[in-house]
C-alpha cells in the first residue's frame, strides 16, 4: 500500500553527515494487529550517516507484523571469518528472490557479524550488530545486468518492532575498524506512557585500528539516556576521541542538545542546540548551527583564550554567547 514519506533532518557538519527519514504507511503491517498505536506513527524510519570522512552507518527501524530483511550487495568476493551452513532451495519463488543462489545462512549469532568483499586490494567491511532473533542470509545475484553476478547480504527479522544497525567501510588493503560495541541506553524502557515502545534510543562505539575511539547516539525519545560512559539528550550525537583515554574529544557533532558528558567534559546548552566542535593543531573551534540567541557553558578544557565575536580569558569553565553561524575559537594555555 501506498505511503507518505518524510524527509525529517539532512545535517551537515565536517566529520559527520546526516540524512533520517521515516514513511507513514500500512505496508508492513495489519491495522487489527496495531489498533493501540496511533496509525500517523512512522511505520518504518531509515538514517545514513557518513562519519569521519568513509564510515557509513545505517540504521533502519521498522515496526512490522512481517518478518523484514535488510539487504545489501556489492561487487567483489564476499569474505567472512563466521561458520555458515547451506540453505536447500529458493529463499523464495517471487519479488526476486528467486534469483538469488549458491545460498548460505546462518542464525545462531553473536551479538555481531561481519564480512568483506574484496577485488583486487580493496574492500567494503560489513559489520551487523545486535543480532538476537536474526536470519543472516548471504548468496550471488544479478548485478546491474543479467551478464555480472554480484554477492549479496541479507538481514532477516521476525516481526515486532526492530532496528537493524549496520556499518559499512570502504577501504584499500585492511579495514581500519578494529571493533565495534552496540550499546545499551539506560535506562532501557520508553518513559511511562509512551505508545511506541521498545528502545529508547541506540548507539555504538566504534574503536579503530590507530586507537581512536567514535561514539555514535540516535535518541528514540526525549530526555538525557546514558550511552555507555556518555550521557546526552541530543536527538543524535557524534563524538571521537584520539585515544579511550583522552577527557576531551578532537570532535563532537550534535543535533538538538541541551547536555552532552563524557567524564569531565561537558557542553551545556540554555535550551537545544545544534553545533559542532573541532579540534584544529592546538585549538579548538565550536560552531553553532542553531537559530536564534543562545548561550552555552563547556566544561573541561581549563584556562584558556577564546577569540570569536569578542576576545575572552577563562580560567576553568567556558560560557560562549552565541548568534546564528558564529565561530568561536578555543586555545587551551
């Protein structure tokens, strides 16, 4: 059946860039099945986001009294180190299963999976996290034409309401992500009297091979949700630090937040704000992405020198007035 689709936010920032949008639709699901949530909730909701220049994160949530399945194909020799066993016969005989052979799958799973294709040095790295009641499926298929053949990944679910959250990397003689964690929010449960139920949010930490450390948020709904050892009410967040030691990031992204915290440091907003904050040779530069007059308080950085709209010294905390697109610039003593 048809639906209306939204497209609900396109972020832009250096290191992180975002596109979510969700559909009203009675497709993958039966009105008798639903009739306590309320038939103008998204049915389905879809965001990418690039991260640090060449990650891709994907995180798709459908609620559904089907089972739904995540697919993703790309040329090359598709590689994982997980046991698979053969799957007798079609995955199905129509809507284009049917060309899909040579089929594997695997269902008792660890909290992730992951696999590669290469061709000829280079690569994409798939990782699949939180993986409990999930089919993985993997075959060959039609590429673009009937003449190329293409391996293919498919993430199956039974119904309810899920997320599927997958990472992607491209890359040339290794992947550079070393692990990836799906965290749990706390607290776990939607506040009382939400009709949506489930997840209150979702998020991962990313470690790479050169010991950077990427935290990525999603909040399903409002309020502060701990992510790990980072605290935030951000609708969605992105922070990197250099190394898991470090008490200030090189980066942080965020999209609608009063407060974000990890350990000492801290970004504490009069009201939602949107920003970024980079860190540049020895300074810092917090932009502001929001609209209106706003004020915001970092925590953590000690005495320092920021130059901006007007010049300043601070000895601990920092207190920035901010107007629509201003830069601040931030050097630590």
């Amino acid at each position: 059946m048809p639906g209306t689709g939204r497209l609900n936010e396109f972020l832009i920032s250096p290191k992180a860039k975002i596109m979510n949008a969700s559909a009203v639709t009675d497709a993958y699901s039966n009105e008798a099945d639903w009739e306590h949530y309320d038939r103008a909730m998204p049915a389905m909701k879809r965001e990418i986001a690039i991260v640090d220049e060449s990650l891709i994160i994907d995180l798709f949530r459908v609620r559904s009294n089907y089972s739904i399945d995540w697919a993703y194909r790309n040329a090359g020799t598709l590689k994982t180190d997980e046991a698979m066993e053969a799957r007798d016969g079609l995955i199905a005989d129509e809507f284009g299963y049917q060309y899909i052979h040579d089929v594997q799958r695997r269902t008792e799973l660890n909290e992730n999976w992951s696999c590669r294709w290469e061709d000829d040095g280079q690569g994409m790295a798939l990782t699949a996290l939180d993986l409990e009641g999930m089919e993985i499926l993997t075959g060959d298929c039609f590429a673009e034409t009937i003449d190329d053949q293409v391996s293919m990944v498919l993430l199956r679910r039974p119904k309810g309401i899920m997320c599927f959250r997958t990472i992607l990397e491209p890359y040339a003689n290794k992947p550079t992500v070393s692990s990836v964690t799906n965290i749990l929010v706390d607290p776990p449960v939607y506040p009382e009297g939400s009709q949506f139920g489930a997840d209150p949010g979702t998020g991962m930490i990313i470690d790479r091979t050169d010991g950077r450390r990427h935290y990525y948020t999603h909040a399903f709904t409002r309020g502060t949700q701990g992510y790990a050892d980072v605290w935030t009410d951000a609708g969605i967040s992105f922070l990197t630090f250099e190394t898991q030691g470090d008490h200030l990031p090189s980066y942080v992204f965020a999209s609608n937040a009063r407060t974000l915290t990890r350990g000492d440091f801290s970004i504490i907003g009069d009201r939602m704000l949107s920003y970024y904050l980079e860190q540049k040779g020895d300074s810092y530069q917090f932009v502001y992405q929001g609209k209106g007059k706003a004020k915001v308080t970092l925590y953590g950085f000690g005495p320092s020198k920021v130059s901006g709209q007007q010049d300043l010294e601070f000895t601990d905390d920092i207190s920035l007035d901010l107007v629509p697109g201003c830069t601040w610039e931030i050097k630590i003593k």
